[in-house]
C-alpha cells in the first residue's frame, strides 16, 4: 500500500480555525484543508501577520496544509459575467496557496456539459463549455506558473468526461480532486475505475462515502449553485454516510490510488451528522486501518 497521508477539512469540526486545528492534531492528522473563501480565512484577509500566524499555528500542531479550498460556488465556471471575477479570486488563491507552503488548490468548474450522443464526451460547441474551457485554461496558465494545481473535484460528471475536459484544457496547473462518494452519489459509477481513468490528473483526495438513489448530478448541482429554486429533498437522490457505511470499496479504491503511484493525502471531508468529531475520528481511524498506519 502506498504511504498515503490523512488529512481533514478543519472546516469539518465546526469549530473556530484554532480549535479545529486542535482538534485536526487529537484526531492523528497530518494535514488540513483550509476553506479561504469565506469566513475567518478568507483569502482576501490574509496579510503578511495573517500568514505568519497560520503557518506557526501548523507548526506548533504539527500539520501542513493538504491544499486550500478556492471553490466559489454558483455555477463553476459555466458563465462568462461570473467569470469575470472567479478568474482574478482564483489567481488571488493561487498566490496564497504558495504563502501558505501548499501547491494544491481544490474547486469546482460547474457541470462539464456531455456530448448528445454520449454521456462520456463533451459537448464542446456550447457557451458553457467554451466559457469553463477559457477559464481554466487562463487559470491553469497562471497556477503553473507559480506552481500549483487547481484540483476539479469530482462528482457533477463521469472519470471519462471530466478526462477529455482536462484533457482539452490541456494545462500543468489543472488535475483532479479524487471525492469517491460524489461519483457513487451523484453520478452512480464506479470510484475504482475512475481512479484508473484519471491517473496521474489526480493530486489530491476527499475521504468521504455515501450511497445514491436518484441519479440526477445536473439537478443537484444546478440546486447546490442556485440555491433552493426548486422543491429539491436532497436525501432522496443521495446520503453521504461515515466511512465504511456508504457504498465505496474502499479497499479497491485505496489499491488503485496505490497502483497509478498516488501516495498523497486522503482529506476527510464531513458535511453532515449530529456529531462530526465522532465521524471525523472514525474516519481516520477507519484509514489508519485500511493503510496499515
């Protein structure tokens, strides 16, 4: 098995960022994904001090940061007058990302639009792939040139497609967000086969798993950007579960991580339950198991 590292999103706890990287420390972490896009670490916040502070706090907890969490919700980049500003935010956390000693930053691009004829290609004459293409390969230029990877998580479509995507955009600063629970919840295939798909795009990984009943990614992510424009109950179409009790295979899913040479982080990501200190716990204990750490 590959010499993963664990890591959690601090924002996960649900506690002030001091108290969850205390906690991040007492769970058996190594790293943290730090949300900068609002809240108490904002990108935009950050001074010189700011900076410093974060980085002593690390070290006083002995932690590094897995990557940053520049994802500005909406529509990803599908939309050319959102655009207009996700590209110069998203240049601004690239920059910071490198402050903070981190060469990942973890987003999502919106929903890569499919082909008529097959769900697994792209349709690349519509505005909103043009529009997701153009950035991202604007962005993609810049992050490479400062040394970081803008990570697309995945979920809203299958391995394939994002791959031609990526592909396509064609660019050092772009890779992938390896999240198995949002392609068993919300696009219904199979997380093994699509780290295999993805192979060397993928530079970071949530730790997260869950079951899906309705498979709908368009209409969930559509509710997720727009927010409650319809009559959505999101627990019909899927239910993120603690590790071990959703329906990823996760000794399949670690093995093939193992096999195309991903030794990075897997980042515990928990956004509901009554007690996330509980689920984020046996989360790392589940993966110190699994890994053998």
């Amino acid at each position: 098995m590959a010499n993963f590292k664990i890591g959690v999103m601090t924002d996960s706890f649900k506690l002030p960022f001091e108290q969850g990287l205390a906690k991040a420390a007492e769970v058996g972490a190594q790293g943290i994904q730090l949300y900068v896009v609002e809240g108490e670490n904002k990108y935009d916040t950050f001074d010189d001090a700011k900076v410093e502070r974060v980085r002593k706090l690390l070290d006083q907890y002995g932690l590094v940061i897995s990557a940053v969490c520049g994802d500005f919700g909406g529509h990803g980049f599908e939309r050319a007058d959102e655009n207009a500003w996700k590209i110069p935010a998203s240049k601004a956390v690239a920059d910071l990302a490198v402050r903070l000693g981190t060469k990942v930053v973890t987003t999502h691009i919106g929903v890569v639009p499919e082909a008529a004829d097959d769900t697994n290609k792209c349709d690349t004459e519509c505005e909103a792939y043009k529009n997701m293409l153009g950035a991202c390969r604007e962005i993609g230029e810049y992050a490479a040139s400062v040394g970081v990877t803008f990570a697309i998580e995945t979920g809203p479509e299958p391995a394939a497609r994002l791959k031609a995507f990526l592909d396509d955009v064609n660019s050092k600063g772009f890779g992938v967000n390896m999240d198995p629970a949002n392609l068993v919840m919300c696009t219904g295939t199979d997380p093994v086969e699509a780290v295999y798909t993805l192979g060397s795009y993928i530079v970071h990984t949530h730790a997260k798993d869950g079951k899906g009943f309705i498979i709908d990614p368009r209409k969930v992510y559509t509710f997720f950007a727009e927010g409650g424009i319809e009559d959505l109950r999101l627990s019909d179409y899927f239910l993120e579960v603690p590790l071990g009790e959703g329906n990823v295979p996760f000794d399949a899913y670690l093995k093939a991580l193992s096999d195309i040479g991903f030794n990075g982080f897997l980042t515990v990501e928990r956004e509901c339950g009554d007690d996330p200190y509980a689920d984020i716990l046996l989360a790392v204990n589940f993966l110190k198991e699994k890994i053998g750490a």
